[in-house]
C-alpha cells in the first residue's frame, strides 16, 4: 500500500509559556534557548515592555516582557520566571535575535496545522496581526503567536498604543 503525501497531516512543533495563567505558543524551530530570569541592563528612553537588553556570549538581546506588551498586570519575577531567546526574521533588519520574559514555560506540542483555528476577528481598531491562530487542545486553549510579526520594533507601536515619534 502505497501513501500519498498530499494525505498525510502536517504537523509544527510550538513551544507553550504561560502569561497571566493563560496558554501561548511559539514555534519551536523559532527558540534558539531558555533561560532563567537574571537582571538585565537597562535601556533608556524605550517602552516599559522592552526590559533592557542581555548578553549572551557576546551578543546583545534585547528583552520584551509579554505581560507589559499585552498590557497585562505586572508581577514581579519569581524563579518560574524566564527568558525565551529566540531568531526572528524581519524585512527591515533581517534575522535579529530577541528574548521574550514569561511566567513559566509548559510543554512542547505537536500541532496538526488544519486543527489552528483563525485568530477572532476584533475589528479594524484592534491589531492581532501577531496572532498565528488558535489550538484548541485536551486542557485548553493556547494563543499561537506569529513572534515575526509580535517582535518586530515596525510593530511596536500597533499593539501596546506606545508612540515612538518625538514630540517637540
């Protein structure tokens, strides 16, 4: 018996964290490591989401805290607490290496890519751009996230209402 490749499932690998006791996931392939939380250095003059920045083995990675990004309250960091480093690829710079703060991580799923549902559809005034879709999985729900579009400095600005234009 032969199998047609059309036929079979394809299937994406995401890694899920925890936000404010809800499920997001990213993929896997996009996670460069996971690191415990430790201080960062500070970056003047940036939005409260973007932490500050990190070296690792001598590249600098700035660091966004999701929570801020998704106007969620904030927490102080626990020993739960990590950093996600990953490769994310714009059209203005290119590959860029970033990190994202998050409560907890939680498990690797294999994702069936017909079973992610659309992201709702909030209206014009609302970006969900940076939403890849939704996985309704066993235990929950988790909010795949498009990390390209969610961490590109273009974007900045469409999701937290943070303005980067000088004012005089």
């Amino acid at each position: 018996m032969t199998t047609d490749s059309k036929s079979e499932p394809h299937v994406e690998q995401f890694l899920t964290f925890e936000l404010a006791g809800e499920a997001y996931g990213i993929e896997i392939l996009k996670v460069q490591e996971i690191r415990g939380w430790e201080p960062i250095r500070k970056i003047p003059n940036t939005p409260d989401y973007l932490k500050g920045a990190l070296n690792l083995r001598g590249s600098i990675v700035p660091i966004v805290d999701l929570r801020e990004r998704f106007n969620m309250e904030k927490v102080e960091y626990s020993p739960m607490t990590v950093v996600i480093v990953m490769c994310i690829e714009t059209e203005s710079t290119g590959s860029t290496v970033m990190g994202i703060v998050a409560d907890a991580v939680s498990d690797v799923l294999d994702i069936n890519l017909s079973e992610i549902k659309d992201a709702p559809n909030l209206g014009s005034k609302i970006n969900t751009c940076y939403i890849r879709g939704m996985y309704v999985g066993k235990h929950n729900m988790v909010m795949l996230l498009d990390v390209d579009k969610l961490l590109n400095p273009e974007e900045f600005t469409n999701i937290s209402g943070f303005s980067v234009s000088s004012e005089s």
